[in-house]
C-alpha cells in the first residue's frame, strides 16, 4: 500500500485539522454536521549528556538529561467541529502536553468560528494557532510530518503556539496552480518556561502579520512576515530575582532588570520551499529575526531535510541551525556580581544564539493511521551561545555537544 508524502500527511492531518487552504479534502463528507478526530504522539529521548537538558521547545521547564524522559514529545489531542452551513462552521480543540508547569493540564488551543461565502475567501476569529512558519500549525499532530520532532533550531524558539484574534484567507487560481495568502492579527495567550520555577507570561503580546503561498502540483512556496509587540511578565524565582534587581539601588542591577523585562519589538521574515513527488520528499525553510530589544540579538536559523520513502520506510535527514548575527552585550562583562544571597547572574544565555543539529531517522507507517519514528540527533551548541532557550540547567563546563535517541509512536483517530 502507497503512503502518502509530507505534503499530502499535512494537507490529510491538517484538513482534519481545519487547518490548511481550502484545496484540503474535507473530512466531514457524508459524516453529517459534527466531527469529532483526535491525534497524539508518544515518545521517549535519551540525552548522552548529563551537562544539559534538552527541550523541544520554550514551553518545557525541564529536559532529557544524561538518561530518558517521556515528556519531551508526548502528547495527546481532540477536536470537535460542528459544520452549521455550507458556509458557517465551528472548532474546538483541546490539547494536553508537557507544559511552562511540568504537568499535562489540557488547553483550548483552538476556538474559532470559520465563514467561508465562497471558495476563494474564508474568515476565522476565535483562538487560532500561529503558523508564522510553513507546518507551525500543526507541529503537535505528529503524524503530519516526517520527523521525530520539527527541528528544535526552527520551530522550538517559537513564542507561541496560539492566538486570540482572527485571520483571512484568499485564494485564486493562478497558471496550473493555486494562489493563497492569510492576513492575521491577535494577542498571545501563552507562558513560556524559563525552568522549573520560573516562567514569562507573554499574554496580551499583539501580533499581526501574514504570509502568501503558491502551490504548483509537487512543489509548495511560502514568504511571511510577522510584526510582533511582545510584552511579558516573569514569575517564579527568576521574577523574585528580578525584583529583588530593581530594589537594589544599584544602577548596573536596576538596568539590567529593566533590560530583562523590557517590552521589544520583533520582526520575523521567512521562506520555505517543500517538494514531494513519488518517493522523495523534501523541505527547505529558512528565517531572519530583526529584534529591536537591547537583550535578544537579531538572529537567522533554519533547516534543510529530505526524506525517501521505501514502501513503508521512509528514511530521513535534516540539518538545522541557529546563529545570532550582532554580537550584543559584546562590551558587557559575561557574568555580573550580585549580592552574596542571590548568586551570579550570567548575561551570556541571552546574547548569542548558536547551535546546529544533524538528525538521521527513520518513520514506519505501519498502518493507515499509524507511525513509529526512530531518530538520533547530533546538537553542537556554540560555547557563548548556551542560551536558556533551548536547554535548561546548563553546567559551566560543558562542551556543547549532545546525542539525543528519540523514539514515538503517532497515532490519528
């Protein structure tokens, strides 16, 4: 039996998911007006090394580290959709995972009502996901894509996983393929894990933004851009710390905890190419951050994978990667001496995002709705560039270098 590429497992699991452009099958033909689906993934990873733990991304407080965890990519979600009209419908989907508390409490990751008058034009307002990047919305339905995991340089700095707000899709046929763009605008509703006691509620962060996409028979395009109004609130120990910062007296403390807690702008611009015809499969994405903050330099990252299904088997390798291009702080002392009860607080995690990662694994669809992944990675981390954003509880002395063996089973129902 012929599996299906990446391409047509994102347009299959995300048309479940109500997700994708309009060209996506429908999944409530003849199943009357609800719809109820759901998809998870378990998973173990073992880290090699006991000097970091690694995350798959900024919502995880805690991380594989010198042994196994089953956090890291477990998950589990259901969704509801109720199809009022040919042209009115409403979702409803509750996702559980290892979250910025170290526990699995469900959320509404999305809530929106969809009106679509016409093929060509389509209106969302709710809560929606945010697919600033190509496959970003559905990065929780593992069984949508080839990995393991998204590559962790790419999609694991990702602020956030939803939106409170609305979006617009239109679509046009266009020479012997299909025209589409989203325009969107909203307000964040996420915390992000600095580790296990401490968090940033980014709540309230406005965004607005859009991306457009030419669909050419095996090949996908995209350019997007995101302007992001980010504001934030830490809490737990790091929030005490801060605190305890701007009641110092100190000029140098009070700056730099006015520093860690200043509003910023950001500014994302991204492209991506996907190719998938007959046994090959393969993605190429690419993005540059312009930050305007004095604490987070401007940075590019992304990643190149391909994958080349054998029947069943479907082997795979990507290559991903993170650099900061300023070198901010680069006149600040790495580490700043704070009074004896709080410890040193060290600048340098902030400063210099630098890592990049060879991942060869393997995916087994061993039934229709069904997959096993296998899957190493080999992360070298640039010393200066340890950043909390990407491992947490870093020893000083490590090398920066790690191998993760990962294993999950992706289910769909």
């Amino acid at each position: 039996m012929t599996r299906p590429g990446i391409l047509k497992r994102v347009l299959l699991c995300t048309g479940l998911l109500t997700a994708v452009p309009g060209h996506a099958v429908s999944m409530l033909d003849n199943e009357g007006a609800l719809s109820i689906r759901g998809f998870g993934t378990l998973g173990i990873a073992y880290n090699s090394t006991d000097n970091a733990g690694f995350i798959r991304d900024i919502n995880q407080p805690e991380g594989a580290r010198g042994g196994t965890s089953g956090h890291i990519d477990s998950r589990v979600g259901l969704q509801a959709t109720f199809k009022a009209s040919d042209t009115l419908e409403g979702t409803v989907q509750i996702v559980s995972r290892y979250n910025y508390t170290g526990e699995y409490d469900p959320e509404l990751a999305w809530g929106f009502a969809k009106y679509s008058p016409s093929e060509h034009i389509q209106l969302r307002a709710g809560r929606l996901g945010w697919d600033v990047y190509m496959l970003a919305d559905s990065r929780d339905v593992g069984f949508s894509y080839l990995w393991v995991r998204p590559p962790v340089e790419y999609y694991g700095l990702l602020q956030f996983s939803k939106l409170n707000g609305a979006d617009l899709v239109l679509r046009k046929p266009l020479g012997q393929g299909l025209l589409w763009g989203k325009l969107f605008v909203g307000k964040a509703d996420d915390k992000l894990a600095i580790d296990e006691d401490s968090y940033a509620d980014v709540s309230g962060s406005e965004l607005v933004g859009g991306h457009i996409n030419y669909q050419l028979r095996d090949w996908q395009f995209r350019l997007g851009y995101t302007h992001l109004e980010l504001g934030y609130d830490i809490k737990g120990d790091f929030g005490d710390l801060i605190d305890m910062l701007e009641s110092s007296g100190n000029p140098v403390l009070s700056g730099i905890a006015a520093g860690a807690t200043a509003d910023a702008t950001y500014h994302f611009m991204s492209a991506g190419i996907a190719f998938d015809s007959g046994p090959l499969q393969s993605q190429l994405m690419y993005t540059y951050l312009d930050s305007e903050s004095d604490m987070v330099p401007d940075f590019h990252n992304g990643y190149l994978s391909a994958g080349y299904r054998l029947g069943d088997w479907t082997p795979y390798i990507t290559f991903s990667m993170i650099e900061s291009r300023s070198d901010i702080g680069a006149a600040t002392p790495p580490t700043t001496p704070l009074p004896p009860s709080l410890g040193t607080f060290t600048m340098a995690g902030f400063n210099n995002p630098g890592q990049h990662t060879l991942s060869l694994g393997v995916r087994y669809d061993f039934l229709p709705n069904m997959a096993v992944k296998l899957q190493v990675d080999r992360s070298n981390v640039r010393r200066e560039g340890r950043q909390w954003m990407l491992w947490r509880d870093v020893d000083p002395d490590w090398d920066g270098r790690a191998t993760i063996f990962s294993a999950t089973l992706d289910f769909v129902f």
